[in-house]
C-alpha cells in the first residue's frame, strides 16, 4: 500500500506534492444523485472525488458542515449561543492548533494531502458560490489544518474526554470513583459458516444523532485510482468512516479503555497558580478564551474564561482545585488519513496494514470480506501506563510518574478476534472479552489492566447472545430481526445501570403513591414496539434516571441504584402520563415520534437496545427521536461480490425543499432498508440526476 513511502516512489510523490497546489477542475466530476438522492462520486483521481464529497454534502447539509469548522474557529457560539459555547470550549481544551501546524506536513503522505486540498477546495468554493448560507462570515476560507483540527474534536468526542471534562467544570470530581462509559452501535459479522446461503454477513448499526455535526450522511465514491467505496461519513469528513467496497467492509462502535487521565495538581500554598512537580514549584501557563456568545438575533454576550496548561496538558480550575487533562485523542491526528486507506483497503492484510496507522485514538472495528474473513479489534492508543497506580481513579499531578509517555501499545497487542470457531463476531459498546461465543472469547488477565476496558456488558450484547443462543445456522432474515430486535433482556440491566432489574420489583406497599404505576409496568412484556402500552412508563423512567445520573457525573459508570431512586423514575413518569395523557398505560408511539419537519410519526425503540432509539422533550408531553438507529448497512459478501441495502432515518438531504428531506422515513419506520449497489452501468441507467460540481440540476 501507498502508506509506506519506498525511494522508488520519490519521483511520482514530487509531482502529487506539485499537483496539490493546481486547482480542480469540477468538470473532471461527475455526480450521480440516485433515485434516493445519494450521491455517486465518479473521478479520475482521489483528490477530484474529495472535491465531489465535499460540494455533494454541501449541496444536501451545508449548515452541519460548518458547525466543527465554527468550532475550531471559536466562532460556534457567536452563531448557536450557550450550546455552540460548549464546542467552541472544548475545542480550545484540546489545544492541538499548535501542534498541527506544527507537525501536518510530516504527518500525512502527499496522496492523502492531495485529498484533503480536494476536499477544502471543493467546500471553499460552495461557500463561495452560496455566500448566503454561511454562518459566519469569518467561517470561510477553512484551510485543511481545520480540517484536521476538526477531526480531533470529533475523535475526542469519540473517546469520551467530554465526560471528564463535564465533572471538572461540574464539580464533582470523585477522587475515588472509576470513570466508565455509556455509549450506543451495534457491529456484527457473520461468517458463511454460519448463514444458511453461505455468505458472510455483515451489519453496520452505529446509534448517532439523528441530525447535525454528527450524524450520517450516506456517499458512493468511484475513482480510476481504485477508491471505491459506499458507506457514510459525518459532516466535514473527507472520507467515508464505515460501509464496504467490492471486496470488504466493517462497523464501528465506540469502546471503553482508559482513554483520558485527570490529575488533580498539588498547588503552592501561597504562591497563585503555582503547581508542585517533582519536587519544584512551576508555573501554570495561561492560556484565555473568549468568546461571543449569541443570545438573541445580533445580540452577543462576551464569554471570558481562564484557562492553563501544566506539563500534564490542558488545566482547569473549579471549586475542588485545578484539574489536567491528558489524553491521547489530543495528541493524534492522522485519524483521516488511516479512513482513507482503511476504505481504499482490497484485502485484509491492506485493511490491517492501515489500522497499523493507529491513526485513531480509539473505537471498535468489526469487519468482513468476500473471502470470509471476519475480525473484530478494540482499537486505541493506550499509553504504556506505570500499573502501580490507579488510572481510572483521579490521579496525582505532582510527579513525572503519573506522566506517561507518548509511547502506546502496538495494535498487534490490542484485543482482537479472527475468524473464531464460532462463527461469529459481535460489539454493542460492551467488554472486548465478549465478542463472540464464551469459548472463543478473549481473557482479561492475558491484557493490562492500565488499558482500563471495561468488563461489563450492556443490555444490547446480553440479549443479542440469548437471540444467538437459538441459531446453528441463520438465514439473511434471521439476521435482520436480530439486528431489529425491540426487546431488553432478562434480568433487566443496561450499559451504565446494573439492578435496572429492581425497577421492575417495587414494592407498591413501600411506595403506595405509585402503586397504580408499579402494577400497570409490571404487565410488561419488555419490548418496545409502537403499540406496547407499558413501554412508555419505561421510557420515562429511563429519561428521569439518565438526568439523575447526568447530575450526578456518573452517566458513564456502571451503577448500582437505590429502589428510592427507581421510584421517583416512576413517580415522574406516572406524573408526565396523567398530566399529558390522561392515562397511564398507553401506545408507545402516542408518547415517543419520529419528527421532521411538520410530520410526526410513532417510533418504536429504546434506550440500549438493539433497535435503539433514545428520544428527548418534543411538545404537548410528547418526546421526539434525537440518537440511535441512524446510517444502517445490511452487507452479504460472497466470492461474486456483495450485496447491499442501507437505510438512513430521515433522506440524503437535510434541507426542506428537497424531495430527499423525509423520503427514507416510511421504510425505515417499518424496519426496511433499500437496495443499492457499486455496478457502475446500474447506477447510471437508473439515475435522476448527473451533473458536474456547480451545474444546475
């Protein structure tokens, strides 16, 4: 692969570095928007495709494109107010701004730089062209350091650094506590072994928000210099980040290593902002962020904060003193680029070769091919951690013994399966030690435990193992309902609350004041389909607990709760249901919708399980879909090729005049998906539109 850079290539990467300074030109492009609206990127070269990536989800979601770039900027909340501010923080928490302009030249081959001036060249020039759909007039030009700048927002959002960050500012930081995580995707793959037609399966269910900076937006790329890929990428991506090719593809879902350190810094007791290390009382560097903050229309308000950075990294001060922050997303930035080779990959010994990047500070890969490899790996850059001290514990900031360094595990010593005996491979953001059959499974003790994986399970991968329990063999339709499943397990748990089960074991003589509600959810069949009438009172409770938990800092910890705390989750929901439905036990989809624009549809779905759907407050009572079942990809690899059908929760575009605005709904409330292919000669014999970057069309 083209990620090694021999002598003999010198002459050709010459001209590739010359080549990226020579403008593209939009009649090399062609787009070929399908019956769905999906855009099929046809170029010459990698560089030209990235170019129609870019002016193509332009076209269908520019506003979302724009809000990292705002943020690396510090320029989100003069647009989007106290909500836009929170990016704009974290952004400048990373502080990696000096480090990529720094290091970007060395850091990425000339090909992917080639890609990455594609990209900004085409985004520059839309916004040059529809100047009245910036957001901001100092938003544009992005250069591609903001795009790589973004990257390393998204990827710290991604190992969850927002977590620890929310407790310092919070203040409630626990000295004691361990950190876990609670995040939602399903990945599975199938080997032919197992499937009655004998294929290999493969399902690609990430659990995004439905919309906005991180949501999914679907592309086919198709280049004469072999980039050939269907899957889906985020606003600003210059890559798609999951699906297949004709030959591979694989899933992602967040994983749960150590993958943020905090330390609390032993401070002069007289001198301000001195911290001692090793020994020596240092300075804290100051680093200020301001900010205009948009309240109302043009009005702004002027946000100060101070901010430091100690040997450790970025440093805050609360009410409990002054905390750091070290980790490894903040330190990593070639995440695009190990994207790029991963979707170029043909086989997967090139798959791995790009993985070996470890471009990417964290998340699980599950994968599978045409020639029946399947894979899974909890990837990450852990640092190589002293195991004398408690890591996922705040730790000390007084010595250089707590200070790791930029020195992390190779990827050959990460967890990871291949092809196991079972036959298949599974991750619903739960332990890495289960990943397949208890036979086949990984050990703990044969890892480090300064990696810090977790060792739990959540709901989705305990009744995901129960649904395999009944299968020697599935056909393509099993698969399907198992990946569909509406249903919690038994007992009932989720991914960051351990006794949920006790929810369901109230004693309404301990709490006569919900006795009616205790009796009506104790009907409960545990599914969560749109004319279930218990499910509601559930859904509920899970809103008013997961705020408890969100108040308390604990939302990603594996906890243990009182009954008095499931019954006030009760409480609020026998409240919501008599206030605003008059009735305690009705349809699921009266309660929870499906909403764009307009319309409103009922929606199946729950919090952590595998047809997940997590809601928020909509209007008149009502609670409208927000993250979960988003960019699916159903795959069926054989040695002809593969066979594709994908769904997205609303339409390729996210603007209301599009007739792709909502066009996906009616299938995907059904729990359908839509057919699509890579065939060239199809995709053009069936299309609605073709044109080049910047024709009407």
């Amino acid at each position: 692969m083209a990620i090694r850079i021999a002598p003999l290539f010198v002459c050709l990467m010459t001209v590739l570095i010359l080549a990226q300074s020579t403008p593209i030109d939009p009649g090399n492009i062609t787009i070929v928007r399908d019956q769905w609206g999906v855009p099929h990127i046809y170029s010459k070269t990698d560089a030209e495709a990235a170019y129609g990536l870019a002016w193509a989800h332009a076209e269908d979601d520019f506003e979302s494109i724009q809000i990292t770039l705002l943020a690396v900027k510090g320029l989100l909340a003069s647009v989007k107010g106290k909500d836009g501010a929170i990016l704009d923080v974290l952004a400048f928490l990373l502080d990696t701004g000096e480090r990529v302009e720094a290091e970007y030249e060395e850091s990425f081959s000339p090909k992917f730089k080639a890609v990455l001036d594609g990209y900004v060249q085409g985004i520059n020039d839309y916004a040059e062209k529809y100047p009245g759909e910036r957001l901001h007039k100092k938003a544009f030009p992005v250069t591609t350091r903001d795009l790589i700048k973004g990257y390393t927002v998204a990827m710290a959002l991604m190992t969850n650094v927002q977590f620890d960050v929310q407790r310092i500012f919070g203040n409630k930081v626990n000295m004691q506590t361990e950190r876990e995580i609670a995040r939602g995707s399903n990945a599975i793959a199938v080997s032919r072994r197992k499937t009655t037609d004998g294929k290999t399966y493969l399902a690609v269910n990430s659990h995004q928000p439905l919309e906005g900076p991180f949501s999914w937006y679907e592309v086919h790329i198709d280049t004469e210099e072999g980039w050939h890929f269907l899957g889906a990428t985020f606003p600003g991506g210059v890559t798609p980040f999951h699906g297949t090719n004709e030959h591979l593809g694989w899933a992602h879902t967040l994983n749960h290593p150590d993958l943020s350190d905090v330390y609390q810094l032993t401070m002069h007791p007289e001198e301000k902002e001195t911290y001692l290390f090793d020994g020596e009382w240092l300075p804290l560097e100051k680093r200020k962020l301001k900010l205009g903050v948009k309240i109302w229309w043009f009005l702004k308000f002027p946000f100060r904060q101070t901010f430091y950075r100690s040997k450790y990294g970025t440093t805050i001060k609360n009410k409990q003193g002054y905390f750091a922050l070290r980790m490894p997303a903040a330190l990593e930035f070639r995440a695009a680029e190990q994207w790029y080779w991963m979707t170029k990959s043909r086989n997967f010994q090139e798959f791995q070769d790009a993985l070996a990047m470890q471009g990417s500070a964290g998340i699980n890969t599950v994968y599978a091919d045409r020639e029946d490899n399947i894979y899974y790996i909890s990837n990450g850059l852990l640092p190589k951690r002293d195991p004398s001290f408690a890591w996922k514990k705040t730790l000390p900031g007084d010595t250089s013994a707590t200070l790791w360094a930029e020195e992390f595990y190779p990827l050959s010593e990460l967890p990871q399966l291949q092809n196991p005996a079972s036959g298949y491979l599974f991750n619903m953001n739960n332990t890495p030690f289960n990943a397949t059959a208890t036979d086949d499974n990984l050990r703990p003790v044969d890892f480090p435990a300064a990696m810090g994986y977790k060792l739990h399970d959540s709901a989705r991968s305990l009744r995901f193992m129960k649904l395999m329990e009944n299968y020697q063999q599935l056909s393509y339709e099993d698969f399907k309902r198992i990946k569909y499943d509406l249903k919690y397990p038994e007992p009932l748990s989720t991914i960051n609350m351990a006794n949920l089960e006790r929810i369901l074991q109230l004693d309404p003589e301990q709490f006569p004041e919900i006795r009616e509600v205790i009796a009506a959810l104790k009907k409960w069949d545990r599914s969560t389909d749109v004319d279930n009438r218990q499910a509601a009172i559930f859904t509920l409770a899970i809103q008013f607990l997961i705020k408890h938990l969100t108040d308390e800092g604990i939302v990603d910890q594996y906890n243990t709760l009182p009954d008095d705390t499931y019954a006030a989750a009760l409480e609020f929901a026998q409240k919501h249901l008599r206030k605003h439905f008059k009735s305690l036990e009705i349809p699921l989809g009266e309660l929870q919708v499906h909403v764009r624009g307009k319309e409103e549809f009922p929606i199946w779905g729950g919090y952590d399980i595998l047809a997940q759907m997590y809601p928020v407050k909509y209007k008149k009572g009502k609670y409208r879909s927000y993250a979960g079942e988003s960019y699916i990809q159903m795959l069926r690899y054989s040695r002809d090729g593969v066979e594709v059908e994908t769904i997205n929760s609303y339409g390729a575009s996210n603007r209301p005049e599009s007739p792709h605005y909502a066009d996906q709904i009616p299938l995907y409330l059904k729990q359908q998906l839509k057919p699509m292919t890579l065939d060239k000669d199809k995709i053009f014999e069936s299309a609605k539109a073709i044109y080049h970057p910047g024709e009407k069309h």
